[in-house]
C-alpha cells in the first residue's frame, strides 16, 4: 500500500507555521505489518501529527530489520515501542509579576525504560503538547540506545514561553512545575534535563524546588547543573561539540575536513552556540545565525569575539539575533527565507522541528553542501532528507549528531554515582569517543543492510534492535 508522507510547504526560519502546514501529498511503501502499526498510530490520535512523521520515518527504514529476524514482529514490538509505557500530566498554576494566577500545564512521557531510567530533556514553549513530546520521547530511545550508555527514553516539558518573562517569573513557575514532577523522577527512575527554553537558569529553579520537596540531593535527579553542584564539565557545550565530531566522521569517510569550510546555523540558542565555537576551534568560518523571528548572514564571518558577543546576548540580556547587525556593520538581518539559500559547505540546522523544507534542502544541493549535520530534533522534513539522500551529501540525522548532549548527560550521572569529577579535556575526550563510536555503528549498519552510507538508516536501525532485544528478554509485560 502506498503512504502517505508528511512534508511542509512554507519556506521560512519559523518552525512554528512550518509544524501546522504538514501536508499529506507525497506517498511512499510500506511493508503490510509496519503500515497496521503506523496506521493504528494514526487512528489513536490523529491529531499527534509530528508524532506520526518521527514514527514513521523511524518505521520505514525498520523493514529489513523486521523481515530478516521474524521474532520482532511475533513479540508485537513495532506495537510497543510505538506506545509510551506512561503519560503524566499535570496543571502548573503560578504566580505572575502582576500578582495574578497563570495556569499552564505540564507533562513526562516516560516512553522506554527497557535499557536504563528514561531520559531526556523538559522543553518549555508555547508550541509543546502531547504530540510533540511523544515525538521528542520516541526520538530519546534510539539515541541513548546509540551513545551505548544505559539510558532509557523520555522527554517532558510545558506550554510556559520564558520568553519576556521576568527572572523570578520563570523561578515561580519552575517551582510550581516540580512540586508535581519531583515525585514521578529519580536517579534510578527517570533523570531529566534541559532543551528549548530550559537552559541554566532553569534547571537551577527546578533543581531547587526538587531538593526543597524531597530534603534529597537525589544524586542525580536533573542532568545539565551547575558547575559546583554536580554538574560536568562540557554539557553545555556537548551537544554542539558533539554534532561536529559527527560531521567531522562523516567528511573523513570522503577525506575531507572541516577546515576552511563555510558553515551556516539555525538558531542561536544552546546548541547553535556550541556548534559555533567548536567549528571555530577546527578552523570553520560560521556565516549565519538566526533565532524564531529571523536570520544573520555575515560574510566576513561570526568570529570568536563576535560569538562571544551573540552569548551574552542570548544568554545574558536575553535579545534578540537582530540587534546583531547594529553591532556589527557587516551583516545583513532578514525575516523572510532562511540561512539555508546562503552557499555554503556545511549546514547545521540547530533550532528546532520542520525547519528545513524540502526547497530550502534543494537550495543547499544547488548551493554545493557537501555535508548536513541535525543539531535539532528532526529539522529536516522527510521530502528535505531524501534530496540530501540523492544527491550524495552526507546526511548526518539527529538521533545519531546531536546525542552528544545526553552523551555527556550520561558521563554527568556517572560522575555524580561516583562523586568525583572529571576534567574538561577528559570529559571531551569521552565525548569525542562516543560520537566516533555512533558514527562507526551508524555506518556500520547500514552497510550491513545494503545502504551504504544512509545514516539515517544506520541510526534508526542500531539504536532499534538493542532496545528490541531488551524489550524481548525482559518478557512481554516489561
Ligand atoms: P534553546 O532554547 O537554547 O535555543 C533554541 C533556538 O532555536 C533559539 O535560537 C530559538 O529562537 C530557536 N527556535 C526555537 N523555537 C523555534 C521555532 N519554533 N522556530 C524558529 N526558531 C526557533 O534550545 P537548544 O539549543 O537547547 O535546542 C535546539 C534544538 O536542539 C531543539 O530541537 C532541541 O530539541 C535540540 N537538542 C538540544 C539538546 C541540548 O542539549 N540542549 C540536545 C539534543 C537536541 P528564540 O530565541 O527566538 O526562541
């Protein structure tokens, strides 16, 4: 049967009308009992649509995996790897500056604990609900699966935009979010940490608010503290680090290198930044950064003191990526179109969801891309990826680039069981290990399967059949 298959249709930096405008007009095949999960997907609710785009991209490429060992689908796990093992969801009231009772809501989806407590990160924004956390938590399984640390999937958050709000709003509500939370988390349990809209400053509210309530450091509760209270070394930094090590692998398999490349970013958040500065440190030239109301293109290149200067804007004043331009007369700001029409070597989608469509990916093959590395949580719709497939640029997905994050999430646990730290260079060295080790497995894979080279197929396939084979052992019921 053919299928339908979600791509978006508006060219923009703005992710949020991108998500809405899924479209329902491209069709491709599916093998009969991989089409009656994904159908069943669909008819449960309908309207959990990135839900049904990260499933199915997932699903699809399963097919070999599925046909060649018959015990998957006699287990029913394509059924229950689809369907979260618990949903909470809970109302979040606070108190705003004006003195008046907000209320949002939040949620954990606690969606795999097969191969380790569920783990994933809390993101605060207007556009959260089920949907896309179910999307965020299913992604979380086959990543952690390929850090090869023991590290089960979640993902969890709330409608709360931080954006404009006072420093001791965002503390009201964080407080309010865990009062609830504290009580479904736990070392042993599910261990959480940041992603859009909970960075620093937030994980240290709720980390507050954790130990007011339980009297109990937790040992490791959150991922992503502060340095002196638990945190390591290089999260902050990880999964932008983490994502050019991962572009850094795949140019090596053409030897090539990330030296005196041209790089475009999207976002300028936690991600983008690090992904900035560690393309520096290997001698990139970054040309572009946006954020959710538009984009800098800077010829002359965003160099260190002009990255340090983006930092303080995004993480200490809080602007917006604009007030650039006033900055540094080089630039150029715009509103409309996206970082991706720029010509460049390498690209680094870093914001959020559906943010590159399928003519923003055409534009980068015509512009000469030679490599895409998702820093984001699936930025690239599935028509977008199957051009970068076909014309040969080395498509680095998320689950495999950007799990550099909860990599060092993991070393963060670890350390904290130990009650020592590491240093910087050790923590980095573990990091650049691990991501060589998911660049090796994810082209390993593939080849195995006969694609070489597709490293989504890779990803999607390694990090599935360990947590299959969990799931197998530890009896239907677990
Ligand atoms: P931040 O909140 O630090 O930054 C997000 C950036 O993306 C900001 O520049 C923001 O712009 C922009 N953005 C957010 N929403 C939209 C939107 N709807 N449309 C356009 N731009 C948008 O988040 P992170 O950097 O932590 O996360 C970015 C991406 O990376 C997410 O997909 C996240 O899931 C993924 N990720 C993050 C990890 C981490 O360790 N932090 C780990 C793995 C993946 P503005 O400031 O205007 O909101």
């Amino acid at each position: 049967m053919r299928y339908p298959h979600p791509i978006h249709l508006y060219v923009t930096c703005n992710a949020e009308r991108l998500a809405s405008s899924l479209d329902f007009s491209e069709v491709i095949s599916l093998d009969s009992y991989i089409e009656s999960v994904y159908n069943k997907l669909v008819e449960k609710d309908p309207e959990q649509k990135v839900f049904h785009q990260a499933a199915l991209e997932v699903l699809e490429t399963l097919e070999p995996a599925i046909n060649k060992y018959p015990i998957y689908k006699e287990k029913a796990v394509l059924e229950r790897i689809t369907e979260p093992e618990r949903v909470i969801m809970f109302r979040v009231p606070w108190v705003d500056k004006d003195g008046k009772i907000q209320v949002n809501r939040g949620f954990r989806v606690q969606f795999n604990s097969a191969i380790g407590p569920y783990k994933g990160g809390l993101r605060f924004h207007p556009t959260v609900n089920l949907g896309v956390l179910k999307f965020l938590g299913f992604e979380q399984i086959f990543k952690n699966s390929l850090t090869g640390l023991p590290m089960g999937g979640g993902k969890g958050g709330s409608d709360f935009d931080p954006k404009g709000k006072t420093d001791e709003e965002v503390r009201n509500f964080c407080y309010s979010f865990m009062l609830e939370l504290y009580r479904h988390i736990g070392q042993f349990i599910d261990v959480p940490a940041g992603d859009i809209g909970v960075g620093g400053r937030e994980i240290g509210y709720l980390y507050g608010a954790y130990r007011k309530a339980t009297n109990n450091h937790g040992t490791c509760v959150l991922t992503g503290k502060g340095q002196g209270w638990g945190g390591s070394l290089i999260r902050p930094e990880a999964t932008g680090y983490g994502c050019v090590y991962f572009v850094e692998e795949m140019l090596k398999t053409r030897k090539e290198d990330i030296k005196g490349k041209v790089a475009c970013i999207s976002g300028s958040g936690n991600v983008a930044q690090y992904t900035a500065e560690k393309l520096l440190d290997l001698g990139a030239k970054v040309i572009a950064m946006s954020d959710s109301s538009g984009w800098i293109h800077d010829p002359e290149g965003i160099d260190r003191e002009k990255l340090a200067w983006i930092m303080e804007l995004k993480n200490v004043r809080r602007g917006r990526i604009k007030e650039y331009v006033e900055q540094f007369k080089s630039a150029t700001y715009s509103t409309s179109g996206s970082p991706w029409q720029l010509k460049c070597d390498l690209a680094f989608p870093s914001a959020t969801q559906n943010e590159v469509d399928a003519n923003e990916a055409k534009a980068l093959v015509d512009n000469g891309v030679i490599a895409v590395g998702e820093g984001a949580n699936m930025p690239t719709v599935p028509e977008g990826i199957e051009i970068f497939l076909e014309h040969n640029v080395l498509f680095g997905p998320a689950k495999a680039a950007n799990a550099g994050g909860v990599s060092v999430s993991g070393l963060e646990m670890a350390q904290n069981s130990m009650r020592y730290f590491w240093t910087r260079e050790e923590v980095d060295r573990r990091l650049n290990e691990i991501m060589v080790n998911i660049h090796k497995s994810a082209y390993e894979t593939a080849e195995h399967f006969g694609k070489k080279g597709n490293y989504v197929f890779g990803a999607n396939i390694a990090g599935f059949l360990k947590v299959a084979n969990a799931m197998i052992t530890q009896g239907f019921f677990a």
